[in-house]
C-alpha cells in the first residue's frame, strides 16, 4: 500500500510533466507561430499556472526547453530560452504570491512575461542579427496576447478546478 505523502508527490510529479508536455506539444504542434521574430507561442497560456502552484516554474522550464530542441537556434534556444522561462516564471511567482486576488496576480504575470520577451529578442538579436527593438515589438505582442488568453483561461479554470493543488 502506498502511503499518502508517496501518492500525493507522485501526482505532483504527474502534474508537473503534464504541463511539460503540454507546453512542448502545443509549441511543437504550432511550430510555423512559436519560433522567429513575429511569434505567437500559445504554450505561453501555460505560464499563468505559476500563481497557482511553484511547480509549473520547473515544468513549465523543462517543457521550454524540450519544445526549444526543434529551434531554428538549436542550442542557444534551448539553453538561453529555457533560462528566460525559468526567470520569468519565477519572478511571476515570486511576485505575486503575496496577492490575494487571483485576476491581480494573473496580471502581474502577464506584465512580467511580457516585459521578459527582451530576452527572446536579445537571441533573435545575436543569433539571427534581427534587429533588437521591433524583434522586441513584435515578440512582446504575441506574448502578451497569448498571456492575455492564458489568464483568463486560468481564471475562468480556477473558479472550477483547485490549480493550487
């Protein structure tokens, strides 16, 4: 017999590489949209769960960095990208996790992830030799789209299901 603690860190884990896979499948299943200077990478719905539970930061991290294999820069994407998630998430996290509001924390997440996309420019930037401010421009507003789609799915989720868990 499996003792309840052992149960309930095996369905954390089993939570955690959910949304890992989710977030590969649907960067991965959305390829053409997820990768480039004009980008709309509607895994990134995904990164509004970090204000519900620390432990999409990880799985939201690795999932990053399975969908950045397929990068059209290969490596760098995958170290420098998933850095950028892991940041970005974790600052999510850690600033909002003293908010009560759910639709407040959800938007500060939206901002951070927003804000953050500089990241994905500077790649795009080194790597591509785009250039950094209208990559920028154009990175930020399909992050914040999808961020935007995100937290109101994650609200609307959380009034149903307990994403806390």
């Amino acid at each position: 017999m499996v003792d309840t603690q052992s149960h309930e860190k095996l369905i954390a884990v089993i939570k955690g590489a959910l949304v890992a896979a989710l977030y590969a499948a649907v960067t991965l299943g959305l390829a053409p949209l997820s990768f480039g200077a004009i980008q709309f990478r509607l895994s990134e719905v995904f990164n509004n769960l970090v204000v519900f539970n620390k432990r999409y930061i990880w799985a939201l991290t690795i999932g990053c960095a399975i969908a950045n294999l397929w990068s059209p820069m290969g490596i760098v994407d995958v170290i420098f990208g998933s850095l950028g998630t892991l940041v970005m998430t974790g600052l999510s996290y850690l600033l909002s996790k003293h908010v009560k509001s759910v639709p407040l924390k959800l938007l500060i997440t939206v901002i951070i992830c927003t804000v953050m996309t500089w990241s994905v420019a500077l790649e795009l930037y080194y790597v591509s030799k785009l250039p950094f401010w209208p990559t920028y421009f154009t990175v930020a507003i399909g992050e914040f789209v999808s961020m935007l789609i995100g937290s109101i799915l994650m609200w609307i989720l959380s009034k149903r299901i307990d994403l806390t868990r």
